[in-house]
C-alpha cells in the first residue's frame, strides 16, 4: 500500500553553545538584546517533515513518496535520497527559492533558539495529490499552511485516507481550520502539548477528537503513548539505548504508524511499533542518521515486548 506523504523538506543546522543563556541574557535588558554565543559544535542534518517520515519509512521497508517542495540548494539533498533508495519524482524544486532552513543553537541545559526559513515550502500548494499513481495512504504533515488545507481537500475529493500531522504547523490554524482539517482526517496524530492546543482551539475534548476519526494518536515522550480508537490504547515507551537527539523522534513514530495501518494491524501492534521508532531515533544525532536491519528491529521489538510482531 503506498502512502504519499506531504510535508516539509528542510537543512536542520544545529550549534551547540557550551555555556547557559541564562547567564548572558539580562532580564531587564530583553527589550534591547544584542548578544552573540560561540559554537564550536555545528551539525547540518537533512531534515523536515516528508524527508524525515520517509527515511524511516523506508528503513521499515515500507511504500512511500514524499511530496514537497525544495529550493535551488536541494542537490545534495536529493543525492542523499537517491543514495538510500527513495523515489522523489513528487519533490519538486522552486528555483527562486532556498530550501527550508532551520538554525538551531543549544544551550548546555537544552534551551534552544530556533530561526526558521521556509523558503520554498511556502509553495507547497503548487503540487497536487495524485490519483494516478496507486496512493492508498496519504499524510498532511507541516508545510506550507496552503499546501496543507488543499492537500487535505485533494485527499478527501479522491477519497483516499490520511493521517494529519499539524505538528509546529499547529498555531498557523484556528479552531474552524482544525474542525475542517478533522472532519476530513481518517486519523490525527499529536503531541500531548499539541493535543492540548487542539483541544482549547476546537473546544472538544481528546476523546470527542478520537471519535470523529477512526484514531487521535497522542505520543507523551518518556511516559508512551494513548491512541483514542474504538477503545483506548495504551501504549509503552521504550527505553532507549542512549538519549542523544530528539529532533526527529516524531516523525519516526509517525512512520511507525503509517507501517503499521498500511498493514491492516491492530492499533496495539502500530504504536509499540511507532513507539519503538521513537525509541531508536533519539539515540542517534541528527533525523536521518540512525540504521537497521529488518531482522534488527524485530529483535528489538521482542526484546522490549516480550513477543513478535504479528
């Protein structure tokens, strides 16, 4: 079953400043900041929704397309997916454009402050969702706000079901854009501080939200995760083998989920999947820089659940 998955395409610089900002930044002197930290570390990941969802997708030999738009400076970019084997014919590039850019510096108590670029992702919109092309699955994952509310019309019109993600993208929207984003949705996914936004946006509780869809998935970080379905399911963190990175861990559960629902298992199975996912992703640096096997990852799953993947 092939799952197009829409979303961001993004260069994730990371800098680390060994001291704290707290430490440089003067409370009365806020209104007139003017500072500057020294990095020594710096990272630049390939990054961004669609990117990150597939990659691990794809390390769960899964069926997917990404679709996004990129900048003029995306060559290196689409190398690296070649290299692993991920179709980009729906990555289309804005010549005009940078591609999606975030910088990030990290403080030794991990406070961060990020500046972000869309650039070309505010172009999403411009590429329409196929219905030529064998797509079972879709996913709205954060874009470009109007890439994302025609995507989900395009999804609904072709009858195809989706998995939205409004993730960071979640403030571009009001309560009546979520409504229509849910009505819509087959199945929502959030984190607990994102579920929180949507349900003072929408006025519904978590389990309203779950019953307008077939799943309101809903990841707590260290304490798991509850999928609000037919019945509630919780749902096990793993420990992870290091704690390294969380950039990232959301979108590799949410390739967990897509996994998972693309075959036909119970809601149970998806997310110790999508939680184990998470797990393996935040003791690698960076989003796409983590690796197994096939038959690694159901060692792994054995291990931290007593039991087989069905």
């Amino acid at each position: 079953m092939t799952a197009l998955i829409c979303g961001s395409f993004a260069y994730d610089t990371i800098m680390v400043f060994d001291g704290r900002f707290r430490d440089h930044i003067l409370p009365d002197r806020v209104h007139m900041l003017n500072v500057a930290f020294l990095v020594p570390e710096l990272r630049r990941n390939y990054g961004g929704t669609a990117g990150n969802i597939m990659y691990n997708l794809k390390l769960l030999e899964g069926d997917g397309l990404p679709m996004g738009t990129v900048g003029a400076d995306f060559t290196n970019y689409r190398e690296w997916m070649r290299k692993h084997n991920i179709n980009d014919k729906y990555v289309l590039t804005i010549e005009s454009e940078y591609t999606a850019q975030a910088y990030i510096t990290t403080d030794k108590e991990d406070n961060q402050i990020t500046a972000f670029h869309p650039g070309a992702m505010n172009h999403a919109h411009v590429q329409k969702v196929p219905t030529d092309d064998g797509i079972k699955l879709g996913v709205i994952a954060p874009d470009g706000r109007d890439g994302m509310i025609e995507h989900a019309e395009q999804f609904s019109q072709a009858g195809i079901p989706f998995l939205f993600d409004p993730g960071q993208g979640l403030p571009m929207f009001d309560g009546d854009d979520l409504m229509k984003f849910i009505e819509k949705a087959t199945w929502v996914a959030v984190n607990d501080y994102e579920a929180g936004m949507l349900e003072e946006k929408t006025g519904l509780s978590r389990e309203q939200i779950g019953a307008k869809v077939e799943a309101l998935i809903v990841t707590k970080g260290g304490e798991g995760s509850v999928i609000y379905a037919d019945e509630t399911v919780e749902v096990e963190a793993v420990k992870p083998e290091a704690v390294n990175d969380p950039t990232g861990c959301g979108d590799a559960y949410r390739a967990g989920l897509i996994y998972g629902l693309s075959q036909g298992m119970d809601w149970k199975t998806i997310g110790r999947i999508a939680s184990l996912m998470g797990s393996i992703k935040v003791a690698s640096n960076g989003p796409q820089n983590h690796k197994f096997t096939q038959s690694q990852f159901r060692e792994k799953f054995r291990a931290a659940f007593g039991q087989d993947i069905l």
